[in-house]
C-alpha cells in the first residue's frame, strides 16, 4: 500500500509543478501585456497549442525546448516552467 501511495503522491506533486508553470506564464504575458499567439509563435509553437496547454492542460508539459524559449522570451528563469 505504501509504494501506491508513494506513486499517486508523485502523480499529485507533478501536477501542481505543471499547474505553477501555468500559472507564472499566465502571470508572465499579464506583466507583459502581450497576447499568447504572440509568443507561441516567437517559441516556435503554435497558438493552438500553446493555449490548450494553458487552458486544457494539454499536454501535461511543453517539451523542453519550447519551455527554454518561454523563459527566454517571458523573462522567466528556467525553474519556474519545470
């Protein structure tokens, strides 16, 4: 039972570490005043995407390069999309 809860506890941690990811590109572009389209496509994303990510929560994570281009582009440190 331990290891169970051990994996739906990781489940949980992983979830909130993609909802503060979310959360501080969300702060990001309000900062910034700047529309999601602009910077998914400076990121080489589609706005589409980029904004299923933010609203649907899909995918689960942005592939590594794009979140390195967001933080570039956001002004953001790394850490804060991992």
């Amino acid at each position: 039972m331990h290891g169970k809860q051990t994996r739906t506890s990781n489940a949980f941690a992983e979830a909130a570490a993609d909802d503060t990811a979310r959360q501080a590109i969300r702060l990001a572009l309000a900062e910034l005043g700047q529309p999601v389209e602009h910077f998914a496509l400076a990121v080489g994303a589609s706005p589409s995407y980029l904004r299923r990510y933010l609203d649907r929560g899909m995918p689960e994570t942005l592939p590594a390069e794009i979140r390195r281009r967001l933080c570039v582009h956001l002004g953001l440190p790394e850490q804060a999309l991992q």
